[in-house]
C-alpha cells in the first residue's frame, strides 16, 4: 500500500514526537516519505535535533560558584 | 521501609540516615541532584542570585519535610517539584512589588506554530558549546522562551527528564508537555538558525532560505 502523504504542518506538528520516537510506525513512515522529497520541512527537522543535542549535556547553566559551599553550610546551621 | 520503592539503591539507606539524625547523609543525598535544582530554579526565576537562593531554599525544605517522602515518586523528582513550587512562589513574591506582571504571556497551545525559515542545517559539532558566545546565544534564546514553554524545555531536554516526570514536577498532564516541548524546541530553533547555521559553523552569513 502507498505512503499516505502528509503535509507541512502535519510533519511539523509531529516533528518533536518523531525526535522523541513517540509516534506510530505508520506515521514515522509518512514523516520519512515527506523528508526525503522536503528540503524545507528535513531542515527544520535537523535544525531542532541540532538544538536539543546542543543543549541536551547539562552544562547550559553554569552553577554559580561556591554554590556547594553555601548550601552545605545551610545544611549544617539547621535546627 | 519503602516497598515498591523507585528510589536509587542507596537513597533508601541515605534517607534512614538522616532519618536517624545523620546530616551529612542528607548532603549526600542531595549533591547528585544540586544542578537539576538550580537549573529548574533558574527556568522558572531567570536570575542566577534568585535561582541560588530558590534552590537552597528547595534543598533546605526537603530537609525539613523527608519524613512526607513515600517513595512513590523518585527522590529527584520530589526534590525538583519542591524545587519548582519554590520558584513560583519566588516568582509571585517578586511580581507583587511591580504593578507590571513581567514574562506572564501564556501563549494559545491551540494555533499551529509555524517555523519561519528553512535554511538547511548540518549536523554541528558538540565542541561548539564550548564556546563562550555559544552558549550565551543559547542562554539567551532560552530566556527568550515564554515561561511555560521554558519551565518545559529545561527539564525534558537540558535535564533529559521523561515527559512523565517533566509532568509530574510541573502538575501538567503529559499531553501539555508535548505541546509545549514541541514550541519550544521550534522557537529555539528558529532564534538559534543564524548561528549555528552561518556565523559559528562555517564564518559565513546566515542566508535565509523560504519556501514562498
């Protein structure tokens, strides 16, 4: 059976369900399908993966400095 | 003591400990999770110096309430749900000296989002978050999120939680979780293109690239 196909603002919609593997198999399929003859829609696709890999490592916000300290002696002055 | 219990293999001891007075058992149970904290606090208050004292604030009050903890939930994230009331209720304190309520636009989640250009990117090298001016610009776009599209991107895709815990700390159901993910992560993209796409990857300008 053909691909059903999809359009822009579908593939959109569903497109952080498809980073996420969260979308049925039929729909990642009509997602490939469309990708593949999309510019527009494969580079938002791989703009997004590019943002949630870049921010995805923890180190987006720095802890401010002596912060370990600070808590610890908070810790230690409770009642 | 915990049955069913999703704690971590040795958090159940740790919480036994300060259970029975032991305190640097509690700085021990909280130091794998202090930049969760601080990065939940600073996704609600934006400002380092209030995240700071959100998030001590957040730690000191787990201490005080560990004896309500079941363990139905992980300890992380009863820990990041105290932390996220703490930060609101920072927030409202803050807002109730203005007469202008700042950053309190709650955009429509029914409209499609449409992305604004399509230039094509390629995937990046992780050694660009090194850089300084890097990840000033992502700061910056993050700041530029509204809240609740913030709130939702730091703790599913800087913190790496499930939608479900993301759900569970900020009393949403999962389904706006998504949603909200979704915005964010387009709006990011959109603010965050020109970099990554020209200027830091290869020197050149950022050529925008419509469809219409």
């Amino acid at each position: 059976m053909a691909t059903i196909e999809i359009s822009c603002a579908e593939v959109w919609r569903e497109i952080s369900n498809y980073l996420d593997g969260e979308i049925s198999p039929e729909m990642r399929e009509r997602m490939e399908a469309h990708f593949k003859v999309c510019a527009h829609c494969k580079a938002v696709l791989d703009g997004t993966r590019n943002v949630v890999g870049l921010v995805g490592d923890g180190r987006l916000f720095q802890m401010p400095e002596g912060f370990n300290k600070r808590l610890y002696k908070k810790i230690q002055g409770l009642p | 003591m915990f049955p069913q219990s999703q704690l971590r293999d040795n958090e159940a001891e740790l919480i036994r400990s300060v259970r029975d007075g032991e305190r640097e058992a509690f700085y021990e149970l909280v130091h794998p999770y202090e930049r969760m904290v601080y990065a939940t606090a600073i996704s609600v208050v934006k400002n380092p110096a209030d995240a700071e004292e959100v998030a001590q604030e957040a730690v000191l009050k787990a201490f005080s309430n560990l004896a309500t903890f079941r363990a139905e939930s992980k300890f992380s994230t009863w820990l990041l749900q105290i932390t996220y009331n703490e930060a609101r209720m920072k927030l409202r304190k803050v807002r109730s000296h203005l007469y202008e309520a700042i950053d309190d636009s709650q955009p429509s989640e029914d409209a499609d989002y449409w992305p604004k250009d399509f230039a094509d990117w390629r995937p990046i090298p992780s050694e660009l978050f090194e850089r300084d001016e890097v990840r000033r610009a992502i700061q910056n776009a993050t700041n530029s999120l509204s809240r609740t599209y913030r709130e939702v991107f730091v703790l599913r895709d800087v913190q790496n939680l499930s939608t479900k815990e993301t759900a569970t700390i900020l009393g949403i159901s999962e389904g706006a979780v998504k949603i909200r993910l979704l915005r964010a992560r387009l709006q990011m993209r959109d603010t965050l293109a020109p970099g990554i796409d020209g200027s830091w990857v290869n020197g050149q300008e950022y050529r925008k690239a419509r469809p219409w």
